[in-house]
C-alpha cells in the first residue's frame, strides 16, 4: 500500500509538472501578441467629437415637452448647418446619422416608430442639404429653412404610409408645416452667429 500510494502521488507530480511546462510554453506567446490598434484620421475624430456633441442635445431635446406630436426645437440641427458650412456635406451626413442611431440606442427608441421617423426625417433633410449645397446659393439661414421643411414632409410621408394612412392625419401638415419653418429659422439664424464667432476666434476644429 505504501509503494502504491507512492506511485500515485509520483504521478499526480508528473502530471502537474506537465502542465506547468506546458503553461509555461505558452507565456511566450501570449506576450508576443501586439496590441489591436486602428488607425483614425483627423477627420474621424471630428466626426466622433461632433457626433457625441449632437447626441447630447439629441437627448436633451427628447425630455423637452411638446406641443404637438414629434415636434422639437431642432437644435441639434444647428451643429448640422455648422458642420455642413465649414467641413461640407459628407461630415454633416455621418454626424447626423450617428445622431439618430446612437441617440434613439441611449433613449431605447431603436427600431421603434419613434426611430423610423426620426431616421426618415434625417435621409430628407440630407437630400434637401445635398441638393442646396450644390448650387452654392444658399446660407445657413436657406439651409436651416430647407432641412427642417424637408425633415417635416419626410416625416409626415413616412406616418401616412406606414402608422396612420387616414386622411385626418392631413389637418396636422399646416401646421407641422408653419413649425417647421420657425425651427428651421432659429437654426439657421443660430447657426449663423455661431459660424460668425467662430470664424472671429478662427477656430476651424475642435481640440
């Protein structure tokens, strides 16, 4: 029973030793793997700077009490108009988009209605921007105007088709229609200063 005994604990040292060996064999190799990095640009980190700029007044927005049904100041329009006028349409889009989408994840709003709308509001402001900025003969008061009556009209498309085909539904475009000029006027007139006081301080990013 002795020499048994011994023999067991003999192989139960052998096996420990292996496979401390064998952990100690795959130390090396562990210690070997470079960290993961992606490589950014400049303009990646405005777009993340902006982006998170704008989900913030998304958010902020959300909690504002309405008058009427899905309608909001638009001041993260204004960040848009800023963007669209001093880095051009491509960055506005991606900071626009990534506002909808990050900011109906952080209110629990994705894939909802209230998303569906939002986004579709988004895709017709960027095509009235898209449109407006290739002639060049508009301000950010004429691009303020344009984006949030094509954000109204996309948004009332969408209602129509897809949650409420009634014709009472077309009492509301009036004056959805009259708000949406109002907003789309204080953006634009606040996009405005705010591109005047930044070009005074010449700041042409963020740091």
């Amino acid at each position: 029973m002795t020499m048994a005994g011994d023999r067991q604990h003999e192989g139960r040292g052998t096996r420990r030793e292996a496979r401390i060996g064998h952990a100690s064999e795959l130390e090396p190799r562990v210690s070997r793997l470079a960290p993961v990095s992606l490589p950014t640009t400049p303009e990646d980190h405005l777009v993340a700077w902006f982006a998170a700029l704008a989900v913030t007044v998304h958010v902020i927005e959300a909690a504002l009490p309405s008058p009427l049904p899905g309608v909001k100041p638009g001041l993260a329009n204004v960040i848009t108009l800023v963007l669209l006028a001093r880095f051009g349409f491509s960055l506005a889009a991606w900071v626009a988009l990534l506002r909808v989408l990050v900011g109906s994840l952080l209110l629990g709003t994705f894939l909802s209605p209230t998303f569906v709308l939002s986004l579709s509001g988004a895709f017709g402001s960027l095509a009235a921007l898209w449109a407006a900025s290739r002639t060049q003969h508009f301000g950010p008061i004429g691009h303020g105007l344009l984006a949030a009556q094509a954000h109204m009209a996309a948004q009332f498309g969408v209602a129509w088709v897809l949650f409420v085909p009634h014709t009472a539904l077309a009492h509301l475009l009036p004056p959805l229609m009259t708000v949406a000029v109002a907003t789309g006027l204080a953006s634009g007139i606040i996009a405005r200063h705010v591109l005047r006081a930044t070009e005074d301080r010449g700041c042409d990013s963020p740091t």
